[in-house]
C-alpha cells in the first residue's frame, strides 16, 4: 500500500472514530438526562415510604427490577450481567441519597 | 385520624408508589436501549482501533468525556459526582468486553 493510501486509509478511519465518538456523547447525554429524572422519581419514593411508614428496602420489588431489567437486556442484545451490575449501581446510589437526606 | 382515613391515605400512598415504579421501569427500560446502543458504538470503536493500530486508551478522550458529562450532570441537577462515577463505571465494563474480544 502507498503513503498515500495509508494516509487516506488513516483519515478515513479516524473520521469514523470521531463520527463513532459523537455518537457515543449523543447517547451518554440522554441517559444523563434520563438518570435525572430517574432520582427524582426515587427521591419521590423515598419522600414517600417515610412520609407513609413503608419500608424502605423492598427485596421483592429488586428481584422483579432485576429479572425484567436482564430479560429486556437480552432482547436488546445487552450482557444482562451488566444490566444487573449496573441497576445494582443505581440502587447504591438510591441507598446512599436516601442515608443522606 | 379515623380508620378510615388511614386507610385511605395509604391506599393512595400506595397507588403513587406504583406510579412511581412504573416510571422508574420506563427510565429503566430507556437506559438499558441506550446502553446497548452504546455498546454497539464502543465494539465498533475496538475493531475500528485494532484495525488500524490506534492505541486502545486515550486517557484526553476520557478527560473530555468526564469534563462534558460533569456539566451536563449540573445542568440536569444530577449529582455530578455519580456521573464521573457512572461514566467509569461503564468505560471499565467497555475495557472488560474489549480485553475479552
């Protein structure tokens, strides 16, 4: 291959990786966005259960959240480990706002 | 307060509760299609970096990605602390499927 084709073959790629880049940031912004309004809904529920003398943690409704967060992971070709991993993520960060308030 | 009352109140305590969880299933399922679709982006961002031998960590990208996602967290009035916390949480998992391709 000539200079010139790497070249163009490199530039070609790395407009590709920007492109791919972009479009990463796109989606990080709407699920930012969508984490949002997530904890305002859990800071709600918290209000909520404390305001009405309900428990706080509900073993139940995880183990619902977690098979149907991995039963919608494999449909949407997502590792449902990760998508386990990552509610336990989130449900940490419930527990930790909630011990803050 | 009356029985009745009580009961009442709790009756609609619960149904906002449902409420709620619903909308934070909706969040749920949104977040899990996005993932995915970011996951699609970043697989396509490993085979495009291997094929043309670009280095696998630009640790300036990711200064970038956590600088972006800080200030949007702010704007969405999400701790921005838990978004550098989810953007490396979610960049180790990429590292993880890219060590394991």
């Amino acid at each position: 291959m000539s200079t010139l084709q790497d070249g163009t073959a490199s530039q070609d790629a790395y407009s590709r990786l920007l492109e791919l880049r972009a479009s990463i940031d796109n989606l990080d912004s709407a699920v930012v966005h969508l984490l949002a309004e997530r904890f305002k809904c859990t800071q709600q529920v918290g209000r909520l259960k404390a305001a009405h003398g309900m428990p706080a943690v509900d073993p139940d409704r995880e183990a619902v959240q977690i098979r149907r967060l991995r039963s919608l992971a494999e449909q949407a070709r997502l590792d449902p480990e990760f998508a386990e991993k990552f509610l336990n993520f989130i449900i940490d960060e419930v527990v930790r706002n909630h011990r803050s308030l």
